[in-house]
C-alpha cells in the first residue's frame, strides 16, 4: 500500500517508521525545510509517564483566570478573536473536573506507559545517539504541603502500574549531585527511575534518515494546500509542489491539522498552546544535573542533553504566533538560574517558542476519519515526545486491521465527532 503522510514532525516520521516496518511505499510531505522544525525542536525532552497528570483540572480555571493580571502563573490565557480558540475552550473547562480529571490522567498514563515501550524498542532497532538517558526522572517540590498532595495525587498513576519512589531532600541530592544548590528550597521529591529523557529533535532528524534508507521519500519545502476527496475515499493531496496520489492518508499535522480538516467540513478540538525553552551550553567547569525533572511548584522542567541544559516552562493559550523576546523568558530564566546557578552558562541563551497541539482532555486523536482512507494521528499536546512512538504503532496497526495493543478510549476520533 502506498501510504503518504502529511507531517515530518515527531507524530508522522513515526507514522512513517511504523508504516515502513509494515512494508508499506510511504512518503512523508512537509512545508518545513527539515524533519521536526516546529513543535518537536526545542522542547521539554523528558519521556515521561511518571508525569501524565491531565492539564484540565479543577485548579486550572483559577490559574487561567490570574494570568490575565499576572504573569507568573503556570498557565497563561491570552483571550482571542479567534471563534476557534472560544470554542476549545469551552470543552477545555468542561474537562476541568475531578471525576474527568482522573479519566482523563489514567488514559494518558496507559498510553505514555505503551508508548515509552515502543520508543525503547524503536531505539534498539535503530541505535542511533540521542542524548537518551533513562536513569529516571526527579519531581521535587518546595513546600511540605505541596509534597503531601503530590504523593496522594500521585496514587492514580500507581494505579496504572508507575513506579513511583518518596525521597527526602538528602535523598534527592544522592541521587542527582547536580541539584546541590537547590538543597535548601527541596522539601522532597517522587522519583520516577523507569522515566526518561532525550533530545526530540535529532531522534526525529536521525528517524528521518532511517526512513529514507529504507525507502520512504522525503518531500519537504511542501505544504498541504487542499484534499480532494470522491465517493467517501480521499483520492488525492494538493500541495505546492503538485499532486499526490496514495492509498491512504495520515494526517500528522499537529496545530495545522484543523486547518486542513476545514476544508471537508470537519471541525476537530486541536488549538496551539505555546510553550518557551531555553537551551544553554554546559562545559567541563559547570555542574549539569545527572537527571532531567520537574520543579513543581514553578512547573520548571529541566533536562540534561549532553553538553547543554534544556529548561521549559509557561503553557500559553493563545494564538498561532511563535514570535518570542528575551522578555518572554524573564520570569523562567531567573528562577532556573537560582535553582542551580553552577549547571550551564546562563550569559548565553538559545531562546525558542513553540506551538502544542492540544485537546481538551490531553490525549490525542488516533485513528480512521469519516473519510475511509484518512487516518488521523494528531493532538498530542505537550506530551508528544513521550506518546509518539506508540500511537504511531497504534496507527499502524489500526490501518492493517491489527487490534492495537492497548484500548482506544478517549483517542478514537469517532468519539470526538471526527466520524
């Protein structure tokens, strides 16, 4: 079968790895001028199902609704004109209850827990170098009273099989060296060992070469202009290179995939939510943390990649604007430098901003469309590194008729209406 895929970002080279294995003719069509260079370049960089908490809580309005004053705050609201981002967020709220809340964070941590499964046996048939490290993840917190809600909210995780380790702040230290200047704001800390991390972006690019060497083609400089569509098939893509013709079509197109969707009358519940990283060199004199993780009161994350230091924060809903200023990063950058001033060279900052495709309930959309070629595998928020691999496999399996491994709860696109 001669299946194209509409998007070379983490989503769709690992459609197209999957599709590849399968034995499929695949090629991969992309408006960028390389392989995940746009949401999957610069961001967080840890695998991790010991964190796949649901965003749409019960305390998320209340965040939402002080960023509108404030500029510290984890979540950041910037209203909009755009009818799309109104409707989104309307079925964004409605997922912010307790009892949706636990539905929802149980669905995302089983499928974390395949996916990061199939990301390791990705790696160990391609063996290719990623800054990967799996000695495990560290969520500290700051005070005794946010530690104590962490380890009770953090027994539905359990539930679904995470192994979740309580260390004291001595604790932590001995296990990462690297946050040695942190010691006095640590109150204590879930250690998740089976977590990971890596650089999302040259496992994509080094995805991509693989891809191509077993045959795909690689099409980028392409954009996807229009689907063309007969008798209940999709018959072809219009792009702005020409005409493509397959047997199937996966559409991995992240925040742009409700734009093409529109085009056939669908409406899907995907908007942007941009998120800020700042990436800094490391040398031989400065003390990296061994370990990425989570600085949870301020929802800082920060990951070690080789010889640089990756550190992310803020979610913002807003539009589809990727422009950022060093302005952007002034609240981040200082609480990062206070945590461990010793870890990288903060007087020389790579600054990126990105844009998230999210749903309201943070799992994404897998799985045939009303269009009986059209296969969808989009939405994975801001947890994409961690889901890809396995809801690639997903998607393969389901276009072969292969029951898939896990179930299809709250990620079938027929139950999002996209039938």
């Amino acid at each position: 079968m001669r299946i194209a895929v509409l998007g070379a970002g983490l989503a769709g080279i690992t459609s197209a790895w999957e599709c590849l294995r399968d034995g499929h003719e695949v090629v991969v069509l992309d408006r960028a001028d390389k392989p995940a260079d746009f949401t999957s370049k610069a961001n967080a960089g840890l695998i991790a199902p010991g964190h796949a908490f649901a965003w749409a809580s019960p305390k998320v309005p209340g965040i939402m609704l002080r960023s509108l004053w404030r500029n510290d705050q984890a979540i950041r609201y910037r209203p909009s004109l755009n009818l799309r981002q109104w409707r989104w967020l309307g079925q964004f709220l409605r997922q912010c209850t307790a009892e949706r809340t636990k539905i929802n964070t149980r669905r995302k941590t089983r499928l974390c827990q395949y996916s990061q499964s199939r990301l390791q046996t990705v790696s160990a048939e391609t063996a290719f170098d990623y800054d990967h490290n799996t000695g495990g993840l560290i969520y500290f917190y700051r005070s005794s009273r946010s530690f104590e809600a962490a380890a009770i909210k953090s027994e539905i995780l359990s539930s679904e099989g995470v192994g979740i380790e309580t260390l004291d702040r001595d604790q932590v230290i001995a296990r990462d060296p690297g946050l040695a200047d942190a010691y006095p704001v640590i109150s204590g800390a879930l250690f998740v060992p089976s977590d990971e991390s890596g650089d999302p972006y040259v496992f994509t690019d080094s995805l991509a070469r693989r891809c191509v060497e077993r045959g795909a083609q690689l099409q980028m400089q392409t954009e996807v202009t229009g689907i063309q569509t007969e008798s209940g098939r999709v018959v072809a893509i219009q792009t702005s290179q020409g005409r493509v013709v397959a047997d199937a079509f996966v559409l991995a197109l992240g925040v742009f995939s409700p734009d093409l969707l529109h085009h056939l009358g669908v409406q899907v519940p995907i908007y942007p939510v941009k998120g800020y990283s700042v990436t800094l060199p490391a040398r031989a004199n400065h003390c990296l943390p061994k370990l990425g993780g989570v600085d949870e009161d301020n929802l800082l994350a920060y990951c070690p990649m080789g010889n640089r230091l990756r550190i992310t924060a803020t979610a913002e809903i807003g539009n589809y604007n990727t422009a950022h200023t060093p302005d952007d990063f002034r609240v981040m950058l200082p609480k990062a430098r206070a945590l461990m001033p010793r870890a990288a060279d903060f007087s020389a900052p790579d600054y990126w901003a990105g844009l998230r495709p999210m749903t309201p309930t943070g799992l994404p959309l897998i799985g045939r469309s009303r269009w009986s070629n059209l296969w969808l595998n989009t939405g994975h928020g801001h947890m994409g590194w961690t889901m890809s691999c396995g809801s690639a496999r997903i998607l393969a399996d389901l276009i072969i008729k292969k029951p898939p491994e896990i179930p299809l709860e709250g990620i079938d696109p027929t139950t999002m209406g996209v039938m």
